[in-house]
C-alpha cells in the first residue's frame, strides 16, 4: 500500500529563525498594541475555536456548513476532477461535504483525490488527517503545518487536472483591507488560469447577533482570546499573568468589524524573554488581538474581480446570514 499521508512542517524550515516573534514585537510596540491573529491557533487554541464552532451564539460554522451542505454537488459540478487545498484546514469538518462529494463523482476505486491540508497547529492536522484517512479510501492527504504565506509559496504542481483552493470560515475578515488585498493577490497568482478559488465570508447583520456571537454565554470565547497569552508565554518564555486581563469584544461599525482585545485590569508590565521585551500596560489599556471583518457580498466580488478572480456562483442562507464564493482564475 503506498503512503496516503504526508506531513511537511514549513516552518521549522523557515530560513531565518531569527524572524519567529518579530511580529509580536512589532505589534506590542504599536500604539494601540496590537498582536496577530494567527498566535491564537496553538494546539490548545485550535480546540478551543472547535468549541467555539458549536456554540448557540456562534451561528457562522453551522450557517456555512449548511450552505455548503447544498452546494458541495454543484461545486463538483462546476470544477470537474480537482484536488483541493485548504488554508487554515482546522478540523477539516466542513471540508468533508466537499470531499463526499467529490469522492462520489471520482470514475472508480482505483481513482485517487487528492487534499493538501495548511494549518499552522501541527497537532490538529495531524489529527484530522488520519480520521479523513480512516474515512475516505480513495484519499491522499498532504499536510503544511505552516503559515498561508509560507504555504502559497511551496504549494507542488497539480496531479489533477485542476486546484480548488478553499479559504473558509471567514478567515478573510481577519485581514485589513490593505493586507486582504496583497494576500488575495498572492492567491491569485499560486492559481493557474482556469483553477478555482472557494471563499467563505460571513456578512454584515444587526449588532446584537454579531456582539453575542463573540461575547457567548459560557465564555469560551473570552477563554480563547487569553489563550493567546498564554501560546505567547510558553512560545517565546513570557509571564504574561492571564488574571490580571480580560475578554473585550465589540462590533466597530465604521469599519464594519468585531475587534477582539485584550484589557489590562492593573497597571502591570510583562516580559517575553526570548524576545528580550518588556511591555507596560496601564490599568485599562488593551491590546488588539482579531478583528473579524463582515462584508457585502457585491464588495468581495468587485475585490475578487480586482485580483483576476471572476466569480462564478454565490451561494447564502435564506437568512444572508454568511456566503460562500467560487471564483474562477
Ligand atoms: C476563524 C477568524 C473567522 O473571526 O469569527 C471566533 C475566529 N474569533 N471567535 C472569527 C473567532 C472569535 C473566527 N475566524
């Protein structure tokens, strides 16, 4: 039986490790301070975000999953014998609508599909690969522990005839407008004319649905957005105490986004040993650790249409709660 599964770290390959946490020193020297995103998804994080995902509150995972639920035979449709890569895999749970439906459209048993699966939390692919493994025969999995940059730039030639890349969940919206752009550039030209682009955006609602879906009642979210300091102590030797800060979250309307931050309750400094910085907080000072943009549907096409990426079907939920793009290079 030949192997069905590989995984490549990219960033234990990174060429210069000096650079691991010069993000975090820039953004905790920014006025406000600022931390990225992506330091919430270590292990422990990425379980967290899981529990997230079947929160009452949190209605984006179950909206795109239903939609997703009613498109996957069309996608198939559409984009013919394709292998999929997926940035920011996670659990790989909603990728399996796809992954029935391509297997059902696959000429016989001996055909193979294949799925590159990028996260940067190494344990949560590792896991999710073998239990698609487990499920799907006919399936061939890659894994890139790495970031999307990192991952872009090494993705092999296709064996397929064609590329579905999928960027699911909203994870868009943690992008400024400026860095969506470049990053939506970037897809773009790891694409070959005719490879196809799935994109899922979650869309602009009334405040209140949009505040308790980041505020939920039992608190996993405000237990999620601490994780992050405590990924930032053990990652890089930091004594950030977690007590001494609590959960912020609150939909900008000007900017159309939640923002999470992080609230200092005592006026306290912090030490990152291995990045030999010490950050002052005062009593109330917050550090921004996401925003979650919401968009129009017509605006996401027009940017798309910016990069070369003609999109070619919308789906939403009766609710246009969420909407899942294919866009076509
Ligand atoms: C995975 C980035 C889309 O912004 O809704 C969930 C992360 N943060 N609850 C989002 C998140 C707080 C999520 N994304």
């Amino acid at each position: 039986q030949t192997t069905r599964l590989t995984v490549t770290h990219l960033l234990e390959t990174t060429p210069n490790p000096s650079q691991a946490g010069a993000d975090v020193r820039h953004g905790l020297q920014q006025i406000p301070k600022t931390l990225p995103a992506k330091y919430f998804y270590d292990d422990r994080g990425s379980q967290l975000f899981e529990q997230i995902c079947d929160l009452p509150e949190y209605y984006p995972t179950r909206t795109e999953t239903s939609i997703l639920h009613t498109a996957a035979p069309e996608i198939v449709a559409l984009t013919g014998n394709s292998e999929l890569v997926e940035l920011g895999s996670g659990s790989s749970r909603k990728t399996r609508l796809l992954l029935d439906a391509y297997s059902q459209s696959l000429p016989d048993k001996t055909a193979s599909l294949i799925y590159r699966a990028i996260d940067v939390s190494g344990g949560i692919l590792q896991q999710s690969a073998q239990r698609l493994l487990q499920d799907y025969p006919q399936l061939q999995v890659q894994g890139l522990v790495g970031t999307y940059e990192e991952a872009l730039d090494h993705l092999p030639p296709t064996e397929a005839d064609s590329r579905l890349l999928l960027f699911l969940g909203s994870t868009l919206g943690n992008l400024k407008p400026q860095a969506c752009q470049q990053f939506l550039e970037r897809v773009s030209q790891a694409l070959h004319p005719g490879e196809y682009f799935l994109l899922g955006v979650d869309l602009v609602k009334p405040k209140p649905i949009l505040e308790a879906a980041y505020n939920d009642a039992q608190g996993v979210t405000a237990e999620f957005n601490l994780n992050m300091l405590a990924h930032l102590n053990r990652r890089f030797e930091g004594n950030f105490n977690l007590k001494q800060f609590e959960h912020w979250a609150f939909f900008n309307e000007k900017e159309s986004q939640i923002e999470m931050h992080l609230r200092s309750t005592v006026p306290q400094s912090a030490t990152l040993r291995q990045l030999d910085l010490t950050v002052d907080l005062a009593a109330g000072e917050t550090i921004q650790t996401e925003i979650s943009r919401k968009f129009k549907p017509s605006e996401i096409i027009e940017t798309l249409k910016g990069v070369k990426l003609e999109t070619r079907h919308t789906w939403q939920d009766p609710q246009n709660r969420f909407a899942v793009l294919l866009s076509r290079r």
